[in-house]
C-alpha cells in the first residue's frame, strides 16, 4: 500500500499539476480529492501544453486510472468539453472515473457565484465565479444534487424542482434575474448524465481496493493551504480543504492509507484573488518575476498578485498540511536578481512572530521580517544536479529547507518535466 498526497503550500498556481503529473508516472491511479473547475492546472504533454481544470492530471496515461474523488464539485458541461479538447489530440479518456458522490455544479451556482460577488463590491472574495463556492454552500444545507442524481431522469426532475424553485426566487427577488427553467434544465442535465454514464461510479470503493492490493495512489489537492476552509486567509479561501487531511474525506479512505504528504511551492510566492499579502511586490522586482514567471491565472487570465518568498505561510502548511517533503518550483525565474529576500517572521505591533495570525486585521497590520540572500547571474534552465547549481542558488535551496524544516523532494528550473529534478524515489525510498 502506497498512498502520497500532492498539496499546495501557498495560495494555488505553485505547479501542483506538474508534480503530481511527474511523481504520476509511476502511479496505478491519481486521484482529485477536492476542489472543481476553478483550479486550473497546465502539463506538458511530450512537448505539447495542456490547460486543464476539470479532468485529473492523471489522465495521461492511459494504464492509470485518473479519478474526480466524491469531495469534487464537477461542472459536467465543462468536464465534457475538456474531455473533447483532449480526445482531439488522438488521447483517450477511458480511464477516468467520477465519483457517484460528487456534487454537480448547476448554471444557478454559477449565476449566485457572479451575481453575489459582484453585490459586495469592495468587501469582495474575488472567486472565479464557476459555481464553486454555491455547489458547496447547497452540499453542506443538503440540498444538492450529485452525479448519482443525473442517471435517473424522474429523481432529478424530483430534486430539481424543489431546489429551483428556491433558487428562482432568490435570483429574481435578491438579483432582479431572470429565473432558469426546469424542463431546460432537466433535458440538458440528463443528456449530461447519459454522456458521463460510462465514467460514474462507487470510486471509494475503487480508490480503497488499489490501496488494499498494495497499488500506488496518488491523490492530488487543488488550490493551495492557504486557501483551505479552515485554515486558510478566511474569508479569502475556498470552499474545501485542500491540506491533507482533506484527501481521506475527498477520496473516501481512512488516514492510515497515506504515507507521504508533498507540499509544493514556488522559489517566490503568487497569489490570485484578494486578501492580505504581507511579502506583496509592487516594485518593478514584482514586475520582473510575474513576466519572467508568466504568472497569469490559466482559468481566468488575470495577472497574479507576486511577493518574496514567505517562510511564515509555509511552516503553517506545513504544520496543517503534515508534509514530509517539499517541491520547489520556478527556482529559475529567480536568476538575475541581484538580492533575494526571504521572509522568516513577521513584526506585529512591536513583537516578532513567526506562526501565521487567524485575525486577518492582524496579518493586514503585519510588516515581513527579511533575511537577504545574494542572487546568481547564470541561466540555470539546463541544469539537473542539485550539487551543479550555482552555490548561491544551493545556498538558497538550504535555507528553504532549514527554515521551513522539511527536506526538498523535488526542485525545478523550468516548466517541463525534464527541468525538475528529484532527489529521491518517493514511492520507494527514504529521502
């Protein structure tokens, strides 16, 4: 039995997709525990780009069984149209499974997710606004409708009627929106539903049966630790729990069955969306990393918020999210740089403190305590070895480690697999 969770240490967009395709490679199954559509991820593929956000990254390999956990919340017209995206470049989709338990996503969620966020103004979360928070908000009040529901037309319509009639009244009364029709929402639900039939079923049962004949699961987070419904910069989160722990909930195993936990980051930090950002760059320095980064969002294609490196965020994922190793990614987009600034502590009114404050108030009054490192000129793209790395780059990689105080499993010095190194066979060996 080998279960490894891959989750990410920041706020999302640290190159979760890219490791959990990479540490894939000798997995039976990989499993998305939490999380929907709004959590892009992008794989390159033999040299080929994808952008996905509604289809595992395991979906690859078609010896491996990619699976969307009962803890997903599954938009089932955009999952059929990146199956097509991906079916048109010759890679079959016959290994994916979706769980029966999983919540569907409805055009209301995303009408509300819009609509509701756009009505605070200034006080606003900032979602993607796919319906991801309102699919939750609906499984957690009991009234939502799972995947389950979409393969028996006279339960749907039963189960649709009564939430729609809610739903109605809220988006005419409160929004002064049209409201959606029943009959068009059946019909094009249950055409979902025969379209997907092939691809729902049981898959803790599935999940828990590899994990038992001694198969190696996979099982990958999407957002990032700071992101998590409890643990997270709160309100500023999403709508599930992306550390760990929530990969026993979101694939349906117990917590005996996971034996590593990955945390990934980047060599810096980005963020999207709104919220507190004590090490935020609003110098050309910030400039400079989100260009050289490339960092816009792969769903919504707005730029992402960048700062220094801060070990304060990471030690919390790190404590929260159980990890016993870490990937750092986009190490390269560092070089050049003459000083690079680590964030070790923050100052808050007048005491240092190293944990990350739940009072957002708090963490907004924050001013990061820095430690200064001096940068390297040369391109590092091309190098594989650890120990070839410039010494100020090792140095840096050291002192990540140290601070944080969990060992490095992977570093990367570009987007492609054949730019991340590892340093050990997770599945089999001690690092």
């Amino acid at each position: 039995m080998a279960g490894i969770v891959v989750v990410g240490s920041q706020w999302g967009d640290e190159g979760k997709g890219k490791i959990t395709n990479f540490i894939a490679q000798d997995a039976d199954m990989v499993v998305r525990y939490q999380g929907g559509n709004n959590a892009g991820h992008t794989i390159y593929v033999d040299g080929e780009k994808f952008e996905l956000s509604a289809v595992p990254s395991g979906i690859f390999n078609p010896e491996r069984l990619a699976v969307i956990g009962n803890g997903s919340v599954v938009n089932p017209k955009a999952l059929i149209e990146e199956l097509a995206s991906i079916q048109e470049k010759n890679i079959t989709t016959d290994n994916l499974r979706i769980s029966d338990r999983a919540h569907v996503i409805f055009p209301y969620h995303i009408l509300i997710d819009q609509l509701s966020d756009a009505k605070k103004g200034d006080g606003k979360i900032g979602t993607t606004g796919r319906g991801i928070g309102p699919a939750y908000m609906d499984k957690a009040a009991r009234v939502g409708i799972r995947m389950v529901d979409l393969l028996d037309p006279e339960i749907l319509r039963e189960r649709l009627s009564v939430v729609l009639a809610d739903k109605n009244e809220l988006l005419e009364k409160i929004y002064d929106h049209e409201p959606l029709d029943l009959d068009a929402l059946v019909e094009e639900f249950v055409g979902y539903g025969e379209t997907l039939r092939p691809y729902i079923t049981d898959t803790a049962v599935l999940v828990n049966d590899y994990l038992d004949t001694d198969k190696q699961v996979l099982l990958e987070g999407a957002q990032g630790a700071m992101l998590d419904i409890d643990h997270g910069t709160y309100p500023y989160v999403t709508s599930s729990s992306p550390v760990g722990g929530g990969a026993t909930i979101g694939a349906g195993i117990g917590p005996t069955k996971i034996d590593r936990v990955v945390g990934v980051a980047k060599a810096y930090t980005s963020r999207v969306g709104d919220g507190p950002f004590p090490t935020e760059l609003f110098d050309e320095v910030g400039d400079t990393i989100r260009e050289v980064g490339h960092e816009y969002g792969v769903v919504t294609k707005r730029p992402r918020r960048i700062g220094w490196l801060d070990t304060v965020v990471l030690r919390h994922a790190a404590r929260i999210g159980g990890f016993t190793h870490l990937s750092l990614n986009s190490l390269d987009v560092l070089s050049g740089l003459p000083v690079l600034k680590i964030a070790v502590a923050y100052e808050l009114d007048g005491k240092q403190v190293e944990s990350y404050p739940a009072s957002l108030a708090e963490v907004r009054r924050a001013t990061p305590v820095y430690e200064e490192l001096p940068g390297w000129d040369e391109d590092i793209t091309g190098i594989r070895r650890r120990e070839d790395l410039p010494e100020n780059a090792q140095n840096y990689l050291n002192r990540v480690e140290a601070l944080i105080g969990v060992p490095l499993y992977t570093f990367a010095v570009g987007p492609s697999n054949e730019q991340t190194t590892v340093l050990f066979d997770i599945w089999n060996e001690e690092a």
